[in-house]
C-alpha cells in the first residue's frame, strides 16, 4: 500500500513538472515530500524483510548491508535538504541545493532498488500475477 501512495505522488509531481505557479510549487513540495517520505519508510520495511530472510539463510550479509546503507542516506540526505538552505539567502542557491539533494534521492532510490533485485535473485525470491480464476 506504501508503493502505491508514493506512486500517486510521483504521478501527481510529474504530472505538473515543468509548469509555474504557486499550484505547481504546491505540488513539487507536497508531491515530492510524500514520494520520498513514503518510499523511504516502504523501502525500510523491505530491507527489515531482506534482513530477516537472509539471516535465516546463513548468507547476504553484504547486500543486507547495503540495503540499510542506502535506507540510513536517505533521512541524512532530507535533512541536508531542508537544512542546508538555510545558511543562504540567495533563492537560486536554495532551489539549487534542493534541486541537487532530490536527484541524489532519485539515485539512492534507484540503487536500492537494483541491490533489491539483485538480492531477490540470490535468493530465488518469485512472484506471479495471477487473475482471479487462475
């Protein structure tokens, strides 16, 4: 259910990237502080999961490690977010210190999400879609 509230959000901040206004700075605020927020708390329930999983396996610490790495650099990148404009009164330093510290999030989403994977297949985790008949 966390996945699929952070991916509204998502959908509701690019839906509106690249428009002005006070309804666009809404958004981008909003929108991207949920995305994240809510991914951030779905992807330390997943990494608590891999953990356990992979402790009753006997292998995985290295991916394990990595999961609560990327999982601990997502707050300290939030805080630099909403921290590090205050030391500068210039708008643009400001709008460039968020732009640079929500790419950064992007990329330790991203990089979660392919140690994820990648600890999915060692473990030979599966899934399948199946409808209601099947």
């Amino acid at each position: 259910m966390l996945g699929v509230a952070a991916g509204v959000f998502l959908v509701l901040y690019g839906t509106f990237l690249g428009t002005d206004g006070e309804g666009y700075r809404w958004m981008r605020r909003n929108g991207v502080a949920l995305y994240f927020g809510l991914t951030c708390i779905g992807m330390l329930v997943v990494s608590d999961r891999m953990h356990r999983q992979l402790r009753r396996s006997g292998r995985g610490r290295g991916v394990t490690r990595a999961l609560l790495t990327l999982c601990a650099g997502l707050p300290l990148l939030g805080c630099a977010h909403v921290l590090l404009p205050l030391w500068w009164s210039a708008a643009s330093a400001r709008d460039a210190i968020q732009n640079i510290t929500e790419w950064w999030g992007g990329a330790i989403f991203t990089a979660f999400f392919f140690v994820l994977a990648w600890a999915w297949r060692s473990t030979g985790f599966g899934a399948q879609l199946r409808g209601r008949d099947g």
